[in-house]
C-alpha cells in the first residue's frame, strides 16, 4: 500500500465534487485539473470528491484510476479526497476501492448499479463487499435523482448500525428534508451526513444536521461563504447567497445540465479551457439558458461578503 493512513482525517465541511477538464480529442487534461483543484482550495475547500459530476461513468476503467491516483496527489496535502467508487459489478467496485485507498484516499463513496434493479438484501451485499475491501470510509450515495430508486431509510441504518461510523451518508432522494431527518433518528443522530443537491437543500440540511456538502466546483466561493454564514447564524447573508443558487439549481433536471452549466461557468471563470462534456449528452445550453446563468451567477457574486469578490 502506498498510503499508510497513519490518523483519519475529518471528512466534513464544503467537499466540492471536481469537474473533469478535456483536452479537445476528450481525453482527461491534468494540467487544467490540477489548476481546477488548487482553485477550490484557494476558495476555501475543506476537500475534493471524484463523482458523478467528474463523469465517472463515462470514463473507461483505466481513466478512473488515472483521475483517482491524480486527484489524490494533487489534493491531499491541501484537504481530504473522496473518491466515488460505484460500479455495476460488486468486484469491480471493491477492486475501485482498494484502488482508491492504495493512492491515498480519505474515504470512498458508492452509487448503487445502475443497470440492475437489486433487492435490498442484494444491495447490502454490495455495500458490505466495499466496506470488506477497505480500511476507509465509505459514502453510500443514495443518487436517486439520476437512478430514479431511492434506497430505504431502514437499510441505510441497518449499515451505520451494523458497521459504525465508517458508513457515512449523501442522501438524494426526494423530499430530500424529512428524509434526512429520518435517516438522523434512524442512526440515532450518530452518522455523518452530506447534502448532495448542488447546495440548493443547504440551508434546510443544515437546520437538520449535516456535516457538510458535497456541490459541483463552479460556485465553490458561494457555497463556502454559504456554508459560513450558516456556520455563524447569519440568517440574513445565507438567505441572500441561497436564493441566486436555489433559483439555478432547481432547473438543472439532470446530471447533464448540472455538467452543461458547470463547465459553462467554470469556463467563463478562467479555470478551464473549454466545456467539452462527453456524448452522447442528454442536455445542451442554449442562449436563453445561459443568459438565465449569467444573471443569476451576478446575483450570487454581488451576495458575497466584499472580501471575497475579488
């Protein structure tokens, strides 16, 4: 193993999920990633996640270990790194995991497969299979809003409750509120839990209990600030900063919007080159879209404290 965790790190706070850069024959550019994750830093990540936003399911099995080793270098002297570790098969998934703990990951985070529609008792397995594999924590993502099932609450707990603490939560499926809370006394308020819908349930999680977020990168100095003024009690800034973001989000209605406007901003942010997202894609900006994006996006800068502007 190349990485003795020696003490675990904390995995909490704002954990932007990083976007992956393309050169214009699509394969993975490094050079951008690298100035992308030290963005985030320098705006205040508390870690990066590799997800579904970094299109992980669209790269081949050899790019996944190329982005999680670079993801994992670059990052982890600067914060923690999560890596998403789903795969149709539970082997492979494993086989993601130890992988993703050998070039030093913090924790790993796990979809559900996609193409099977499992029993519980069948998904359990797979969850258990990851957590045999590893020494780390695991995420178990509840990504519903792009799978369409959303996982029990009680096998959820039946995790946490049989593997402890090391079974952590980024619950998505809708209402995403009540069923945080739900989860919460479920694990009787012991498990870690993330908020996973691009920062539009932030304050409403954060009411509820939540040890971070896990947004897409382009707004990383909204959420930060966001995530702050939560911190503080500053109802008032949080209020300000939310709407602009609320009002975004709520129309991205799958993951290829969310990828569509992300690359789009962190374009026109000066951290990436282009905003190539792998096809076939089911979304594509338009001009009213994007005039929608940029009036929005002003409303969220002019929200931020004036320190933070720049």
């Amino acid at each position: 193993m190349e990485h003795a965790h020696a003490r675990p790190r904390r995995i909490a706070g704002v954990l932007p999920v990083f976007q992956t850069p393309y050169h214009d024959d699509e394969t993975i550019d490094f050079a951008t990633l690298e100035r992308e994750i030290g963005w985030l830093f320098n705006h205040g990540a508390d870690g990066i996640v590799m997800a579904m936003v970094s299109e992980t399911l669209r790269l081949s099995s050899e790019e996944r270990r190329a982005l999680a080793r670079a993801a994992c270098e670059i990052g982890r002297s600067r914060g923690v790194v999560v890596i998403s570790v789903g795969a149709e098969s539970s082997r492979v998934a494993a086989d993601y995991a130890r992988h993703a703990e050998s070039v030093g990951a913090d924790a790993v985070m796990a979809i559900p497969p996609i193409a099977t529609a499992t029993d519980e008792a069948e998904l359990k397995r797979y969850y258990e299979r990851i957590l045999q594999a590893v020494s780390i924590p695991l995420i178990v993502q509840d990504a519903s809003g792009y799978l369409g099932r959303p996982m029990s609450i009680a096998l959820q707990a039946e995790l946490f409750n049989e593997h402890g603490p090391r079974v952590m939560f980024k619950p998505e499926a809708q209402p995403v509120g009540p069923r945080l809370s739900e989860l919460h006394r479920a694990t009787g308020h012991r498990a870690s839990v993330f908020e996973g819908s691009g920062g539009m349930a932030l304050v409403d999680s954060y009411a509820r209990g939540i040890a971070g977020t896990m947004p897409g990168a382009d707004l990383i100095d909204v959420i930060v600030a966001l995530w702050r003024a939560l911190q503080a009690g500053d109802t008032e800034s949080a209020m300000r900063l939310s709407a602009p973001l609320s009002a975004l989000i709520a129309q991205l209605t799958n993951l290829d919007a969310f990828l569509a406007v992300e690359k789009y901003l962190l374009v026109k942010r000066g951290v990436f080159r282009n905003a190539i997202v792998r096809g076939p894609v089911g979304y594509r900006l338009d001009d009213a879209m994007r005039q929608t994006v940029d009036r929005l996006f002003d409303e969220m800068r002019a929200a931020l404290p004036a320190g933070v502007r720049g």
